[in-house]
C-alpha cells in the first residue's frame, strides 16, 4: 500500500511540474505585446552614401546655403498632390520618411530617384536595396520635367 500511495505521490509531482498545455483554438488571436518601433532616420539594411549620384540627368548638385522660398513652395505643393500617399517626413510608409534625405543620399541621387526611379530601380545598387526594404513597392514614374524635380528637391530641403 506504500509503494500505490508513493506511486501516486510521484506522478502527482510529476504532472503538477510540466508545462501547462493551451488548447489550440481556431480563429482570430490578437497578441498585444509592445514591439520596439524602427526608426524613421534610416532605412535598417541600406547604406549611407554620399558619393553616389545615381542613374538620371543630375550630376555633383549642391545646394546654395539659403532655401529658396518660392521653389520649395512649389515643390511643396506638388509633393502634397503626387508623394504623400507614399512618403511622410518624419514616418516610414509604403516608401521612406523623407526628412534628412540629405543626410543619406547625395543632392544628386535624391533628384535622379525623383526623375528617374525606372532606370534607378534598375541600375542603382541603393535604390535597389530601398526596393528589397520596402517590399518591392516600386516608387512610381510621375513624369516630372527637371524643374519640377528641382521643386521637390528644395521643399525636401525644408524638412
């Protein structure tokens, strides 16, 4: 009788020491742990670089020191209508956040990708990295003329 009530006492122990076993249910499940939230000021698995230029019709671009208020104006208004339902500035999206571009991206780079984001896509290894980043969403083609591109280039100063 020892041994069955010693028996007894042993599985009891063992079973109360094993893992809680959850029933799996079917359907809908929400988790609400916190995850840490990526920064906005840099894309994770793409390099700064200064020195490339990239694919299109801007070469070595610099910027005057002062912004010229009518230009980014205008370039405003046309980021507002064509870039805001990919791009934030300060909020990663379906595309980068856009402020501090330009500590990213040379002026010029920046200005091809606006003009030019096919051959970009194509050819440049960072716009290819940015592609693989945000999902292979391919930024779009909006036709813009150099000036234009200028336009947004100066408001994306002003970020």
């Amino acid at each position: 009788m020892k041994k069955i009530m010693s028996l007894i006492a042993i599985a009891a122990i063992l079973t109360s020491c094993g893992e809680e076993k959850k029933e799996k249910k079917d359907g809908f499940e929400m988790n609400r742990t916190k995850t840490e939230k990526k920064s906005a000021d840099a894309s994770e698995g793409v390099p700064v670089d200064m020195d490339n230029d990239g694919v299109g019709p801007f070469k070595d671009v610099t910027f005057s020191d002062e912004i010229n208020a009518e230009m980014a104006a205008a370039g405003e208004a046309k980021f507002n209508a064509i870039c805001t339902a990919c791009h934030m500035a300060e909020q990663r999206m379906i595309g980068p956040a856009l402020k501090g571009v330009y500590e990213r991206r040379s002026p010029a780079w920046v200005m091809n990708m606006i003009i030019n984001p096919d051959g970009m896509l194509r050819e440049d290894p960072i716009a290819k990295a940015l592609l693989k980043e945000y999902n292979n969403a391919i930024m779009l083609n909006q036709n813009l003329t150099e000036d234009e591109t200028k336009e947004v280039a100066e408001y994306l100063r002003t970020l």
